[in-house]
C-alpha cells in the first residue's frame, strides 16, 4: 500500500523561484531512492487562525509564504529504506545546505492513506 511523507514550511515569498528550482534539483534523488510521486503546493489561501493554523504550526513570518508537500512512496518499507540510504548520501547533504527556506520550521510525517479516490491505484 502507499505511503505518504507530508510537509509543511515557510518560506520567503520572494525565494519561490529558488524554492521550485531546489524542489527540481531534489527530486531526482527522491526518485532514485524509491519515492514514486511528489505534489508541491505554493500557498495562496492560508488563513491565520486563532487556535491553530498552518502559518502558526510553522511560525511563519511576514514576508514568508506557507509551502505543503507531499511525497509518494510504493510502501512503508521502501520510504524507511529510501530516507535510510539517503542519509548515506552526499547529494543530500549538499541540498540540505542550499535549502532556501529555514528547514527548522519544518513539519513533517509520515501517513498511511486510509482514503483514496482516483489517486493512488491501490488505496485502502
């Protein structure tokens, strides 16, 4: 069954271009590594909220815009061993480096679908 790594972040509204091109640069090795599909999302109606928010979560500031993204993988085996050999690897050490956001911000998980329709052929 698939397997889903989400993200949220904040980056700054004017490093979008170097934000996708960064994204580009480090799908490949995404890919080499067993992930399977990636959805990136530029924020356009992210609302503050009083409780709890995506802007809160990641403590966005002015001048910095709410990214989410997810990844695709075959199965939770294949992320786990995927991120695994990918901390082996020196090109992700060196996309790390260039991110143009503050990766300290970043939230991430990993999710197993429990609902699908017309996105993952073998759903739950």
């Amino acid at each position: 069954m698939t397997y889903i790594d989400g993200f949220v972040a904040a980056v700054p509204t004017d490093k979008k271009n170097a934000y996708i091109a960064h994204i580009k640069e480090f799908w490949p090795l995404m890919q080499a590594h067993g992930a399977i599909g990636l959805c990136e999302n530029w924020g356009d109606d992210v609302p503050d909220g009083e409780q709890t928010s995506f802007p809160m979560a990641v403590k966005c500031q002015e001048g910095e815009t709410v990214v989410m993204s997810w990844t695709i993988w075959p199965d939770k085996e294949t992320r786990e061993a995927g991120w695994k050999t990918m901390q082996e690897d020196p090109a992700l050490t060196q996309s790390m480096q260039d991110m143009p956001f503050d990766g300290k911000r970043l939230i991430f998980g990993g999710f197993t679908p429990v609902f699908t329709d017309g996105v993952a052929p073998d759903s739950a």
